[in-house]
C-alpha cells in the first residue's frame, strides 16, 4: 500500500505483484474539507485507509517522509495526517516504510526532479492503466507503492 499523505487530499493505491508484474487493485484518494476542524479531518483519513487496510490486508505501508516545508506550520499539519496514517497501520499490525520524495519519483521517472505530470504518465505505463491516474496524489500513492515494490524492498525486508 502506498499512501502520499496529506490533510486535505490523501492519497492511497494497493498494488500486488503477480509474477514479474505489478497489478493495480486499487487506488484514489481521501478528501476532507479544509472548513472541517484538523482532528475532525485526522479522524476521517484514520478511518478511511483503516477500513481500506482492512479489505486488502497489505504487507507493508509505503508512505512519503516529509520533504523540507517552507512554513513550519505546514510541516507540522502534515505530520499530524502521517500520524493518523502511521496509528491505522499500527493497530493491524501492519510495518510502515518511508521514502524521500526525490528517491519516489527517480524510481517512477528515472531522476528525482521529475514533475506531478511525469509521474503520473510513467505510472500509467509502468502499471499499464489504461487512464492517467488522477488525482495527483493519488497517482503520487502509486508512486509510492511502485518505489518500495521495485527499489525500497531489498532494503525494508
């Protein structure tokens, strides 16, 4: 399970490997409203994914490290959403890998810059979608499952 974590929009996507290729089971995105009071919308993104987490029974949670914010205020609302996300795992017992943004998008890309639109192109071929996956952040999530399936593994295991 990958999961690009935000308090807004949260992405999630489950991918599975079968043989030699990776097979998309699902993916999307939870949404709050940005009027809803933050534990509120903490509370909704806990029980979404848990209940998620729940019907695929992942091996692992994927999830993005917090990358450098330019307003504290902003790093600090993230980690509240990563917290919520982290807790979900935690009670079915399921292990959290993180990575780097710029390490999630070289192995979807091929280099560490790449843009919101690359990424969500090199995920529709890699996984073979027969749509660009939309959200960003939900295309973000298949990132993140798709770097610990193909880089992060050998070192998580």
């Amino acid at each position: 399970m990958g999961v690009d974590p935000g308090t807004a929009v949260t992405g999630y996507a489950f991918l599975e490997e079968r043989g030699s290729r990776l097979a998309v089971l699902e993916y999307g995105v939870v949404r709050s409203r940005a009027t809803d009071p933050l534990p509120q919308r903490l509370e909704k993104i806990h029980r979404e994914l848990h209940q998620l987490m729940e019907t695929y029974h992942p091996d692992v949670l994927a999830l993005e490290s917090i990358f450098f914010a330019q307003f504290a205020r902003s790093a600090m609302v993230l980690g509240h959403a990563r917290g919520a996300i982290m807790v979900a795992a935690q009670s079915l017992k399921i292990p959290v890998a993180e990575y780097a943004p710029r390490l999630v998008k070289k192995a979807a890309v091929g280099h560490g810059g790449a843009s919101k639109q690359q990424v969500a192109t090199l995920m529709k071929t890699h996984l073979q979608l027969r749509d660009l996956p939309k959200p960003a952040d939900a295309a973000d999530a298949l990132a993140i499952a798709f770097c610990h399936l193909t880089r992060g593994r050998r070192r998580f295991a």
